[in-house]
C-alpha cells in the first residue's frame, strides 16, 4: 500500500544540548522500517520531475522503488550507475533545491525525503558489502586529474569504469578537497568519506598527495613530459575573500577556509591536536551561506557564544534550511540586517608586548534595510543612518565565499579565465587549450557538491569521445 502521509518520516538526530559538546554526526539515519515507510511515498510518477532536478541524473523513482521493496542493494547499484559518491550526496546535497524541489508530493506536503533515502541506501551498502566491485578492463589511456574533491572524484570515477588509467594529484595530504577539510565531521564524517574513496581506488584510480599542480609541476608537464592524453583540472575555490574593512589582519581574524581547515584536516578540536585554535568566548562568523553555518556551529562546539552576522534577513539567508534550523537548536544568534564596518583591537598600553595586542576586541556594526531587488533577485541591504553599534566579540570568521587560485592560470599558457578567476569552458567542461579540461568550483567558484560531481562526469564524457576520436584517427 502506498504512505499518502503529507509528512516526511522525520529523521532521528542527536539532542542539541548532548550534540555542542560532540563532533560525532547530528543525523543519525532512517532505520529499515523508516526507510521503507518513506519510500512507499513515492508516487513513481510517469513524468519523473525529480530526476530533472539532479544534476547527475540518478534514476530516483526506480532507486526508491527497491527501497520500498526491501531491495537495497539493488536500490544502491541503480543510484551507482549516476553518482560515485552516494553517502556524501545523500548528506550534503541541497535536496530542497533539486530533486526533492521539483517532487509532486511537495505541492500539497512535503516531497518524498529522497535524501535521507539516498543516505540510507549507500550507507546500508557499505555495512553490508562483501567486496568491492571487480575492476574494470583497461583500455591503455592514461588520464590527470588535478583536485581529489567531488568533481576531481566524480570525473575519475567516471573514467576510470571505462577502463582508463586516472591518476589523480591532491595538493593535500589527505584525498577528498573540500569534504575532509571544509565539511564539519558533525555533517559528514570523515569515514565516510574514506569509504567512498576507497571504492574509487578500488576500481584502479591512483592517487598522489602532496602535490601541488602549478607549482610541483604544472599541466603542461602533465601532457607533454608525463605523457598523459587529457587532464581534468577539479582544483576547486579556496582563495577566500574578505571585506577588506579596517582590523581583518588583527589576532584572532580568521578565514572560514582556515577555521574549518584546522577544524577538520588538522582536528584542532582534539586536545591532542598540533593545530589547536586559541579558546575563544564570543565569535562573529560573518556570512549566511552553508560555510558560514558550519563555521558557526564548529564554533559553538569549541565552547564559545556565536553570532552569525548577515547584512540581509532570515528569509534571504542562503543557507539550507536544515543547516539553519540545526544551528538555532544548538543556540546560535543570528544577527540579521547587520553589516561590519570596523574590526577593533585590543592594545595594552602599559604592556607593548603582551601577546594579546592587536588581537580581536570588537566588531563595529551598522543595521541595515531593505531595499529594491539587486541583479540577484534579492532585495539590496541598504545602510540605516545613525545605527553603529560595537558587537562583543573575541574572533571573527569571515565566510564571504571563495574563489579559484589563481596559481594553475598562472602556470598554464593561454588557459583563459574570467575576470574573477573562474576557467572558462565550453558545455563539455572543455577549456580554451586542447586536451584540457575543467570543472567544479574552479570553473564556476564556489558552488554544491552535486553541481561539482555533474560537471566531472560531463567532461569525464567529453574526454572519452576526444581520446577515442583521436584513437579512431590514428587506426
């Protein structure tokens, strides 16, 4: 019988007072019984609306419907066919935005909850899992891909079931990009990400950290001294911004890149960490987005009284919904229409070189209004005169986005960009030289994890036709 409840089975999380003490995982996954339940709520629409909503087009009516049957390793094998990292996307992915936006049962309740069944589905598959898929046959072509993150991996995936050889070059000496040093392990643990990635060395890929492309070598060495065919360039955006205000060089200014690197990477919230970060009482994490949430709710459990700052709204926040809603529960403040002009420092005067000079004793702040809408489609903030006010704070975290390193245009001769650092690339992710490729973050700055994982299977495409084409022309 179908659930025509109007109601997704909620998902179990952790209590929020136990979870600000811990960095375990908040969600903690359908149960079988859950799982079954929700997917019986799948209508399995004739048009299947949720699919045009994936960016990498994973067959979700037909995957739910071996949920609803008890057939998850069937329901696995179908979504593996799509996406190579199913237990990252069913937790990172913005769902409400995608395939679960475009679902009909959201038009009278809420959509099927494909997430939560994608997760399930993938992690019951690594509990349960024997071995691991055989390897495919190699075809002879060897194939570099620059950045382990989720296009680097989708793209290598991709390739590599094809037969190709991937060797794939982190600049990090730990694979995965920004989902082992930009996701909170309370989000996605770093587990599951090393499952994930072991499934693709599985399949033959070979990966080398430590390796800084543009500086260690450079693409062109790629093709032309190590004789690779083409290369995927998936380096992601992690050059951050700033506001460029007054005290961003002052003791306890942070980067969220930096913060959540240290947090995440270099597990500065263990007391054994080498990387700690300084105990902070009050911290200001500037920005509304998805990163801005994590960095604040890290924050929150290092022990501190945190206040997202955001010149627009609650409703203009940028932020998944989920990630909002877990933040107020854990105590978060957020301070909307509210904008950072100065950051001020502490001096002791009597004390020249005491360590705590220059260090972080402020935050000046004006309130902000709203506006006609801007080129966005939302409403411009717009300054309230006479509204200065000094935010209490000890160390501020400015998450203001990021954007490609300029260091592989740098080294890579008539690689085209944009103005802003984004590689510019054709639809197939082909950039202005021949035999190099491109996608992700570093072509678009940064974006979701799933836009990431479609982009590397699009240019995993389009480099299969070129190294086939030239394969053709030369028999």
């Amino acid at each position: 019988m179908p659930n025509m409840s109007l109601i997704k089975n909620p998902m179990p999380t952790q209590d929020p007072n136990e979870r600000i003490k811990n960095f375990n995982e908040v969600a903690l996954g359908y149960t079988e019984e859950q799982a079954i339940d929700e997917a019986k709520r799948c209508l399995n629409c004739k048009n299947k609306m949720c699919m045009q909503g994936c960016p990498v087009k994973i067959a979700i009516p037909d995957f739910i419907a071996k949920v609803a049957e008890g057939r998850f390793e069937e329901a696995y094998e179908i979504i593996l066919k799509s996406s190579s990292l199913p237990a990252v996307c069913g937790r990172v992915c913005p769902q409400e935005n995608q395939c679960e936006g475009r679902c009909v049962r959201g038009i009278k309740g809420e959509p099927v909850a494909i997430g939560r069944l994608e997760r399930f589905v993938a992690d019951y598959h690594n509990k349960n899992a024997k071995q691991d898929a055989p390897k495919p046959s190699k075809n002879g072509h060897r194939v570099a891909v620059v950045g382990s993150g989720p296009a680097g991996l989708s793209c290598a995936s991709d390739l590599a079931k094809r037969g190709y050889n991937v060797t794939i070059f982190e600049a990090l000496h730990t694979a995965g990009g920004v989902l082992v040093y930009g996701i909170p392990e309370f989000r996605l643990p770093k587990d599951v990400v090393k499952k994930e990635i072991e499934g693709l060395k599985a399949l033959g890929v070979e990966i080398k950290t430590n390796i800084v492309v543009g500086k260690t070598l450079s693409v062109e060495e790629l093709l032309h001294e190590y004789h690779y065919e083409a290369v995927f360039i998936g380096s992601g955006a992690g050059l951050p911004k700033f506001m460029g205000i007054k005290g961003e060089n002052l003791k306890g200014v942070y980067s969220a890149n930096e913060y959540l690197t240290r947090i995440n990477l270099m597990k500065a919230y263990k007391d054994e960490s080498d990387t700690p970060i300084m105990s902070y009482k009050r911290v200001a994490v500037v920005g509304g987005g998805n990163v801005a949430m994590d960095a604040a709710r890290c924050a929150r459990r290092m022990g501190a009284e945190v206040y997202v700052v955001y010149r627009r709204g609650m409703e203009e926040l940028p932020a998944r919904k989920e990630e909002v809603e877990h933040a107020v529960e854990e105590g978060i403040i957020f301070k909307t229409l509210t904008n950072p002009v100065e950051i001020l420092p502490f001096i002791d005067k009597e004390n020249p070189r005491s360590p705590g000079n220059m260090s972080v004793a402020g935050m000046k702040c004006v309130k902000m209004g709203l506006g006609e809408p801007d080129d966005s489609g939302r409403r411009r903030p717009i300054v309230v005169e006479g509204s200065e006010h000094i935010l209490d704070v000890d160390c501020v975290i400015m998450s203001l986005g990021t954007s490609p390193n300029p260091l592989i245009k740098s080294t890579t001769e008539g690689l085209e960009t944009e103005y802003w650092g984004g590689i510019i690339v054709d639809e197939n992710g082909l950039t202005s030289k021949e035999a190099i490729y491109a996608g992700g973050d570093a072509v678009t700055g940064s974006a979701t994890v799933i836009l990431a994982m479609g982009a590397g299977k699009t240019a995993a495409n389009a480099i299969d036709d070129y190294i086939q084409s030239k394969k053709r022309a030369f028999d």
